[in-house]
C-alpha cells in the first residue's frame, strides 16, 4: 500500500552545513539538497539501505509499521504489524535481521520472505527490547538490549525486565548470544569502522531518571569480539547520540538534536549538517552508498554527500 505523503521543500547545503573545522569543508556538496522524502510519521528509527533491492527500509516505531521508499519517490509500508521494530541490518548471508521491541527479540526475514525468530534469550532469560544492530566483518551480528522498549506502551509495551541492560555479540551460525559487556545504564545505537577493529557504542543511559549520562563510548575489538578500552569518545551537544554511521574513511555521523554531527576519528566535531528535527538515526546508501539518510522524528530526510558509507 503506497503512502500519499507531500515533502517539504529542500533546503541548499550552504543554508544547513557548519563547517566547524576546516577538515570538514567539501564533505557536502555546496549544490547539494537536503531533501525531505516522506512526512507524516510518528517517530522514525532503523535505516537500512537495500542495495540489491534498490530501497531504503525505515521503521515508523510508534505505529508499529516497517516502511519502504524506493528512488522513484513512492514510500508505502513493507510490514504491519513490524512487532514495534527498531534497529535492524543485513547480516552475512544477505538476510534482513530485526530488533522487536514487542516480542523481545532479534527476527530473520529470510531472502524467501519469511521470517522467523532468531535470539530472544541469555542464560534462559528473555531479553529486554533489542535497540539496535550492526554486522561486524566477520559476520557476527552484535546488538544492544536496553530497557527503553518496555518502559512504555509508546514503543512496544510495558513488561517486566529479566536481566540487567547489556551489549551483546552473535556469532555467525550461533543461536546463542554472549554478553561482551554490561556496563551500560542504557546501550543504544552502535557501527563498526570499516575493518572492524573499532566499535561506536551510544550511552544514552537511564531515560527515567531526571539527568541521565548521554554520550558516545569507543572499544578496540579484538579476536573473537573481545573488548578492550570503552572511554568516552564523544559527548553530542545538544541532545544524545542514537544512532550512528562510520563512513569508509573512519568518521563518525552521529545523530543529534539539531541534527547530524560529523565527527573525525580523533573524537572532534568537526560538522554539522542541520535538519528541522531532532534526529533519532542515519544511514549510508544509494547506488554508490554516498547519500546520507537521516530519520528526523516525524520525517524522512536526505543529502547527498563526498563520503562513502560502508555496504552492508
């Protein structure tokens, strides 16, 4: 079913980019557009670009729906029920994986189209509300699993937690998850570097207490996924870090409230492209992945960039 939707108008590069350091210049293009493609949703999360499917896939959280906008300008919804889905991404074998704010879990949507569960346990407890997912290089998938999908019936429901928030890490062809860490009031969004040797993680902490500890944490990952490090990296201002994307050359495009931050590997803000919404999360994609799309609360945006992201 299509989605009649009218966009904004689009905004030029030079009205909405901060150049904040000189190292930022020529990361958008000065003729490029931020364009609005789609309106009209309640709080938009889990990008993931389809290459082979020539789509964008985007979840409409609150209202439990799984979208789909094609290059042809059509958006139209991809799933209803989506069991409040969130954060999701493609894994090894080219396959669709889900977090189910609903249900607790991680699904497969298989390349035939069905779907199935694929982890909704650690140590024979349910998980709380997987947020979030990134493929490492070596196939594994890692997620995070705070309490924020269950805390309310806004994004999935109001249940019990049965185990403290944690990040985890399954291995290709396990069906058993491993807790790489657990000192996190709230893990949230997370992204790999290019050769996997990096991994971004949100703070975003403990959303029912009145100043929660917000920022973004890096780790060296080392064989078989073993951590090491977990400083801070960055703390986005204004707002939190949610999601995140690293492009091919290392930075780090963070969400934020008055936009997309650009970070360098180094920790520094070095940009800003600017949106109309807080924003809750962002992706590479596109033919040559250098177009940047940004879910900005109730809207759907994109520019065009001189970065590359990295393919899934």
């Amino acid at each position: 079913m299509s989605v009649q939707l009218i966009p904004d108008a689009p905004a030029l590069a030079t009205d909405i980019v901060e150049i904040i350091a000189p190292e930022f210049r020529g990361f958008i293009p000065d003729n490029a557009w931020l364009d609005t493609l789609a309106t009209g949703f309640r709080w938009l999360e889990g990008p993931v670009w389809m290459g082979d499917w020539n789509c964008l896939l985007f979840q409409d959280l609150p209202n439990d729906r799984t979208m789909r906008w094609s290059p042809d300008g059509v958006t139209s919804e991809f799933r209803h029920p989506s069991r409040f889905a969130n954060g999701q991404a493609r894994d090894a074998e080219g396959r669709l994986v889900t977090c189910s704010h609903r249900d607790r879990c991680l699904y497969v949507t298989e390349n035939d189209g069905t779907m199935h569960s694929l982890v909704d346990r650690h140590d024979g407890l349910r998980l709380n509300a997987p947020n979030d997912i990134a493929r490492h290089p070596d196939g594994a998938i890692w997620f995070t699993d705070p309490l924020y999908g269950i805390q309310s019936d806004y994004e999935g429901g109001r249940q019990v937690s049965e185990q403290p928030p944690a990040l985890y890490r399954l291995a290709r062809g396990a069906d058993v998850p491993e807790v790489m860490a657990r000192d996190f009031a709230g893990p949230n969004g997370l992204a790999f570097s290019s050769d996997g040797q990096r991994l971004y993680v949100a703070e975003t902490g403990d959303q029912m207490h009145q100043d929660p500890a917000r920022f973004i944490r890096v780790f060296a990952v080392g064989d078989g996924g073993r951590l090491s490090g977990g400083d801070i990296f960055h703390k986005i201002a204004p707002g939190y870090c949610d999601g995140m994307a690293v492009d091919s050359d290392g930075y780090l495009w963070s969400s934020a409230a008055d936009g997309v931050h650009c970070i360098n590997p180094y920790g520094m803000l070095i940009g800003k492209i600017r949106s109309p919404r807080r924003v809750a999360n962002l992706c590479f994609g596109g033919p040559d992945w250098n177009r940047l799309f940004i879910c900005a609360s109730d809207r759907l945006l994109a520019i065009h960039t001189n970065r590359r992201g990295i393919p899934s």
